[in-house]
C-alpha cells in the first residue's frame, strides 16, 4: 500500500522572497562519447543544476533535478555521438517540464578529459589532462515559450614567460656586452641568445557559446588555449624536450593580458562566421614564481562586439 506524503515544497513560505538559484551540485555520472575514426572517449562528468524559486513557494521539488539528469544519461547511452553542450541543454528541456514553476533553469558540467600528445623532440606519446566545460541556460517567458542558449569550454594549464623581466635581464646584458664588445657584435649577440625571465604555470579557460546547426569541437578550443600562452606543457619530457619547451617559451613571452586577447582572435578566427550575439568569454590566471599573488584577465564579449573591436568584417 502506498501512503500518501505531504508535499510541503508546494507551500507558501514564512518569507515571501524569489530565490535565483536553488538546486544540486556535484551529481556525477559515467559516460561515454563516439569519435569518428577514433576510440571512445570515457568521461565522469560533474554536474551543478539550478531552478529559480518564485516567492510563494517554499521549496523546490529538489529530486527532480538529478532525476532529469538521470533520464538523460539513460539517453545520451543509446546514443553517444551526441555533444556535451547538448547534453546539458537536453537536460535543462526536462527540468523546465518538471519544475513547471521555474522561469530560468541552468545546467553545468566538468569533467576530466584526458587526449593524447608527442613531445617536441623525441616524441614520446604522453596522456595530458585538461577540464571540458559545458553549460545550458534556458528561460521560460510569459507566454510559456523555452528559450535556451548552451556553450562549450576547456580549461588547461600551460606554461608563460614574463616580457617585462626578460626585457630588463637584456638590457643588463647589453650594458654588461658592451664593456668588451663594440655595438655591432652586441647586437649580433642579443639576437641570436635566448634571455632568462621568470616564468608561471599558466591556467587558461575558454567558453564559447554554440547556436543552433554550428558545431565546435572541444579539440580546438583546448589548442586554442594551449597555443595563447607562451608554451604548452607536456607530462613526459626528456632532456631535448625539456630544452625545446624552455627555449621556445622564452622566445614567446607572454603577460596575462596578451594570453586573453590571444584566444580571443584565435576564436574569431575560426567561428567568425557565428551569429554576432554568441557570448565568448576568456581567462587566464598566471600562478607567479616570484611574488606571492597571481596575475589575473578576463573578457566577457559577443561575436560583434570582438569582431567590431578587431575590425573584422
């Protein structure tokens, strides 16, 4: 016999205040996605789930958000061609049906994603790791009708290399030179040696927002991160491959501000062609060897709003 519970979510709360966010967070799950030409890739992605709450309602119906997660999953497993910022918009459809209250739900997933590299010289393979992002907001409007927008991202550790102090280690070399060498061998020689600088591990996140029939690969974003900083970096490197990554980090010096603005024309570049009102938004956090701090940027823009700032048509 089932006994009839009460369902106090559904009454009138002692303090009549709208919630913006109400939900669960950190609900993983297994799953598993096809590649054309290429083995499966296996990922336990973490997902974050919120609904407004309306100021004349207690609570929410807080199992219904994993539920919806839940039947998803048992989808997306019949099939695994599907991307991963579809799968959070599939499951913000569900929750707008079972939170008939809800006027704005938003979906979140990380999840490790491991792809393998060679190094620079000696080309060892090596596993790196880098996070893949993926959100869905949808908005329910007076008339009832769903609106929802999903996007896509990654975020990777890299390597910087600070202009400032590798330009003040040449200049004392100059000065140090040209006490027992003429100007033109000095030149010669500041040319042709690489200059020490401090250097930071440098973490970079890239999220770009995925309208309907276009598609971007989580792939690119992640070489488009990777290449913004001064030099990737690598889990297996052996003494060449140390020297290579050193030298041709300190050959592209890199502030954090250049490493922002660096993903942000590798992205008009290759999905200029989106609509102008896709939101982009750049990070990049530099962990400092020297100071205590770390150095921080971000752009949060559309599509028009960089292209009219580039002057790209």
């Amino acid at each position: 016999m089932v006994v009839c519970l009460p369902d106090t979510q559904d009454d009138s709360p002692n303090i009549p205040i709208s919630l913006t966010r109400v939900g669960v967070t950190g609900v993983k799950k297994l799953l598993q996605l096809e590649r054309k030409d290429k083995r499966p890739i296996i990922l336990v992605p973490t997902f974050d789930a919120f609904v407004d709450l309306p100021n004349d309602q207690k609570g929410v119906h807080m199992s219904r958000s994993p539920e919806a997660i839940s039947e998803v999953m048992e989808d997306v497993a019949n099939d695994k061609s599907v991307e991963v910022e579809i799968i959070c918009a599939e499951i913000v459809n569900k929750m707008m049906k079972k939170h008939e209250y809800a006027k704005r739900v938003e979906v979140s997933m990380v999840t490790d994603y491991m792809f393998v590299k060679e190094s620079p010289v000696t080309k060892n393979k090596t596993q790196e790791m880098a996070k893949l992002i993926a959100k869905a907001v949808g908005v329910r409007d007076d008339n009832g009708d769903i609106k929802i927008r999903k996007s896509i991202g990654a975020e990777v550790t890299g390597m910087t290399v600070c202009p400032c102090a590798q330009e003040s280690v040449k200049e004392s070399d100059r000065n140090k030179l040209l006490e027992f060498l003429d100007e033109e061998t000095t030149e010669k020689v500041l040319n042709t040696v690489t200059f020490a600088s401090h250097n930071q591990r440098g973490v970079g996140t890239l999220l770009i927002e995925v309208p309907e029939k276009y598609i971007v690969k989580g792939e690119d974003i992640i070489n488009m991160i990777e290449s913004s900083m001064s030099s990737p970096v690598c889990e297996l490197l052996k003494r060449p491959d140390e020297n290579a990554v050193v030298m041709s980090a300190h050959k592209n010096p890199v502030f954090v501000e250049d490493c922002v603005r660096n993903m942000m024309e590798k992205i008009v570049n290759m999905y200029g062609d989106f609509p102008d009102d896709t939101l982009i938004t750049a990070r990049q956090e530099n962990y400092e060897s020297i100071h205590r701090h770390n150095a921080y940027a971000e752009k949060v823009t559309t599509m028009g709003e960089l292209k009219e700032e580039l002057d790209v048509q």
